[in-house]
C-alpha cells in the first residue's frame, strides 16, 4: 500500500535501511526529526564550549589567586629579577663586548704604556743630563703624570691591575645586582646602561618591578611580623606571666589558707576575687576583648573550690600572640645588630674597616644608595670572587629589606597601641579595642 511505502529492492543494506526510514515517515515528520538532532547538536556544542571556558576562568582565577599570595609574589618577584639581568645582560652585554672587540684589551694596553714609559725613562737618563736636577725632574714628572692619566682612563674602562684583564661589567651576577638596585629604588650608579634601547627598558622594567617589590615587601614584612610576634609571645611573654600566674597562685593558696583558719565560708570567693584583680593587673588578661573578660569574670565568681581556683589560675588564657605588641627596643635592636653583622661580613669579604662595612649596610638598606662602597670591585678581585659578592650583596639586601619592613611593621603597632592607651587615660575613647 502507498502508507506503507514501495519497498526497493537492492544489494546494499545501507540503502535498504535509508529507504525504509524515508517510506516509514512522512516527509514532514522526516524533516522535524533532522531539526532536533542538529539543534541537540548545536546544544551539546555550547555546552562544551561553556565548560571550556568555565574552565579557563576558574584557571585564571587560581592562578591570579596564587600570583597574589605571598609565596605567589615571592616567586614572581624573584623571577621578575631573574629574567630582568638575562635581559639586561643580552642588551648592554653585547654592547660592551662590541667595544671590547673594536679596542685592545685594556691590560694589554697599559703594559704597553708601562712598557714605553721604562723605555723613555731610560733614554732620558742615558742622553739628558743626569745630574742637572731641575731638567730631569721636570721631565721625568710630565712622564709620570701622562701615564698616571693613562692608567686612570685605563681603570675607567675596567681595568683591575691585571695586565691582560679583559673588563667586563655586565656579567649575569653584575645584572642581577642592576636590577636589584632598580626594583628597591637603591641605584648604586657603579654601573649604568649605555645604549638608548637599555635606558627605554630600565624604564619600563622600573614602572612596573617597584611596585611589584614593594607589595612582596609588605606582604613578607607581615610574615615576618607574625612569626616574630609568636616567639616574643612564647619566649619572652611566656616565661614571664609563668612567674606571674606562679606568684599569684602562691598568694591564693595563701589567702584560702588564712581564710580557711579564721573560719570563713566565702573563703574560695575572696581568694578567686583577689586572684582576678591581681590577673588582671598584670596584664594577663588585659588585651582581652570586653565579651573575653566577661566570661573570665563569671568563671571566678562560681569559684567555689579552692581545687578549681587553683586550676582556674593555671588554665587562665594568656593573650593571643597577635594581639602582643612588640617594644621598639626590640626591634631597633635587631636592626641594629643586622647592620652589625652586616659590616663584620663585608670587612671580612672587602677588607674594609668595620665603619665602611656598618655605613655600605646602612646606606643601602636605607635605599639611599650613594655609590660610593659596591662590593666586587676590588682590584684583588678575580671573576668568580666578584660574582659571589655581588650575589652575596643581592642576598643580603632582599633579606634586609624584608627585615626592615618587618620591623616597621611591629614598630607601627606598637606605637598605635601606645596612642590608643594614652586616648583611653585621656578619656578620648572609653574602649582601646574600638579601632
């Protein structure tokens, strides 16, 4: 029947299944059917698409999160030094080799210059007049003074005492300190770029590398911070309010023990009440907040066993390490003694006195930077020696910066502590735990 289709013979079961479906349904319906499956089509394709892209968000997501942190911007920041003395090495490098290639090497050329001035000095005293002193002198001083001009123009461009030393200022350890210097707004100036495309990218590589060190800076200083604020609060806070509780312990066994022989039944109350104050005015519940003190109040007012009021003072929290101000003698102490150790290393290092090596810390770690002491650049010095010290000098610079803003940090604390209690004396606040 023409409902149920013509059936087509052929060889070819592909065609046979084809021409069935097609006979099967009406064209209609055929055409219906191929509009869903494309749309269901087009559908899982955005899905797809979707997801991909779900994906690459919450991808840029964690790596921004990351880059942020402070592990995330250490590591930035250590790259972004890193890449900047390739950078730097590449361009002013190969500058200062094309130089080196157009010129003789600098301690050839002075041994030449040594070599004609023995020379002249021997022909003046085999043909001049010897013992007529004013002549000879005169002479042999014009000598002199040309070849000490030779030899300071020789010392500009490199030279170190060796008579075959081939200068070369923009090795990969001298980039690194370059950058150093630029990124943390020290500049020494013992090394400068010498070609235009060098000082666009000195630009650029600062626009954007002082704000990134200044932020890690910050971020590690809190570190910093944190860490040191917890062994003040173990070492030095801990052992203290330990004689403290111990003493007022003492005083409490004391007092239930009096109270006890005199017969009083509130005995364990006025012992716990005294034992309150004396916490309190010790400071070992001072930096609570006022629901913190409410809550230790309540507890030694159902106080009523000298057993528990014992214990009670033992498990008294002591103040949480955050909310303990570091002394500013304490820090300025272990500026100072960083500086110190600083100067002893690099009078070890340069041979310099140790009032050079304490005036190099500070002044670079103060990012003042006047150039004036650089370490490696000593004549003694051979490349290797130079390259440690200037990587040992890029060392001690980071960790001293990130020890500074440490110590800025613990210092502004305990300045506006020292304000907000002087607020509260003043009645200018009625809580220091407002701000």
């Amino acid at each position: 029947m023409a409902a149920q289709g013509t059936r087509i013979e052929s060889p070819d079961e592909s065609n046979l299944n084809k021409e069935k479906f097609y006979y099967s349904h009406p064209p209609h319906q055929n055409q219906q059917i191929l509009t869903n499956q494309t749309s269901i089509t087009r559908r899982e394709v955005r899905r797809k698409k979707t997801k991909k892209i779900e994906k690459f968000k919450n991808a840029c997501k964690k790596t921004t999160t990351f880059l942020f942190s402070r592990v995330g911007l250490c590591i930035v920041c250590i790259g972004y030094v890193a890449v900047g003395g390739l950078i730097f090495r590449s361009i002013e490098g190969s500058y200062e080799d094309e130089k080196m290639k157009n010129k003789s090497l600098v301690g050839d050329l002075v041994n030449i210059r040594t070599d004609n001035l023995v020379h002249e000095i021997w022909n003046m005293t085999k043909f001049e007049k010897v013992f007529h002193e004013k002549n000879y002198t005169s002479k042999l001083k014009k000598k002199l003074i040309e070849y000490q001009k030779n030899l300071t123009d020789a010392v500009k461009d490199g030279y170190k005492g060796s008579l075959s030393y081939n200068a070369t200022k923009w090795t990969y350890p001298g980039s690194i300190l370059y950058s150093v210097t630029i990124v943390t707004t020290i500049g020494y100036g013992h090394i400068t770029c010498e070609t235009d495309t060098g000082k666009i990218v000195t630009i650029f590589y600062a626009i954007f590398g002082i704000p990134m060190m200044l932020l890690c800076l910050a971020n590690i200083g809190s570190s910093m911070a944190n860490l040191f604020r917890f062994m003040y609060a173990r070492v030095c806070c801990g052992y203290c309010n330990y004689v403290k509780r111990r003493n007022i312990r003492m005083k409490a066994a004391a007092t239930l023990s009096s109270a006890a022989a005199a017969g009083q039944a509130n005995a364990a109350a006025a012992a716990a009440a005294l034992s309150l104050a004396a916490l309190t005015s010790n400071n070992l519940i001072a930096h609570a907040s006022a629901d913190e003190k409410q809550n230790e109040n309540e507890k030694f007012a159902k106080t009523a066993d000298a057993t528990e009021l014992i214990d009670l003072i033992d498990e008294t929290n002591v103040v949480d390490y955050k909310k303990i101000t570091v002394p500013i003698s304490i820090t300025l102490f272990v500026l100072s003694s960083y500086v110190l150790l600083g100067g002893i290393l690099f009078k070890t290092l340069e041979e310099w006195t140790v009032i050079e090596g304490v005036y190099f810390c500070f002044i670079t770690l103060s990012t003042i930077g006047l150039g004036d002491y650089v370490p490696g650049n000593s004549i003694n010095d051979t490349d290797t020696q130079a390259e440690l010290k200037l990587v040992g000098c890029s060392l001690y610079l980071l960790m001293g910066l990130s020890l500074l803003a440490m110590c800025f940090n613990l210092m502004q604390e305990e300045v506006t502590a020292k304000f907000k209690k002087l607020a509260v004396r003043l009645g200018i606040i009625d809580d220091p735990n407002y701000w």
